[in-house]
C-alpha cells in the first residue's frame, strides 16, 4: 500500500465531508444559489478524487513497481487548485478565482492519465 496516497486520501476524503456539510449547512441562506452550485462542485471532485488517492494506496499493493508518486501528487494539486478555487470563489464571491480551477482540472486529467499509464503497464518478470 502505498502510504503517502492512503494519508492524503483519508485527509481530502475527512475535509471534503467537513466541506459539505458546512456547504449545506451554513452556506445556503449566506452564500448566492449560483455560488453554492459552485461550491458543490469543488466539494464532489474532492471527494471523486480522494477515492482515487485511496484506490491508489491499494492499487501500488499489486503494482508496487509504478511511479504512484505522479498521480498522487497531480491528484492533490488538482483537489488544492480546482477545489479550493472553487471553495473561495463560492465563499468570497471573487469570480476571478474561476482562472485558477481549469489548472485543477488538467492536473486531474493528467493523473487520470497518468494512473492508466502506471495500471496498463507490463509487470517486469521477477
């Protein structure tokens, strides 16, 4: 397993419960209903990609000789600049904040990439 990957997933996984339950909460009479669809948003590719970080963590167990650190730290950059782009736009209402978010997005694509790369590859014969 891969250590690095289950903390990280564990922790986005407990922050983005944390987010939305403060989302449904405490921001739908504050916050625009424009702005918490938004903030919905940042809060489930958080936790789309927590359980990728999680299912990372298992999946090194079967190919421990893949370079996991690559989507693991393309996912967690993704989760910090897409989600939490979106979290502060929704809460500040800063609508510029929109430029950051697709530099998420293409972090998360590139881990997905990066995860089939790793996936599909040929264990090296021992």
């Amino acid at each position: 397993m891969n250590r690095t990957a289950w903390i990280l997933g564990s922790l986005s996984a407990f922050v983005c419960v944390a987010a939305g339950a403060f989302g449904a909460h405490a921001l739908e009479s504050v916050v625009d209903p424009d702005l918490l669809v938004v903030y919905e948003t940042g809060v489930r590719y958080q936790m789309f990609h927590a359980l990728a970080l999680l299912a990372i963590g298992l999946g090194a167990t079967v190919r421990p000789e893949g370079r996991w650190s690559i989507p693991i730290w393309l996912f967690a950059c993704g989760t910090v600049l897409f989600s939490g782009s979106l979290y502060l736009m929704a809460l500040t209402g800063a609508r510029w904040l929109g430029a950051v978010t697709p530099i998420g997005g293409l972090c998360f694509l590139a881990g997905w990439i990066a995860t089939g790369f790793i996936g599909a590859r040929r264990k090296t014969s021992s």
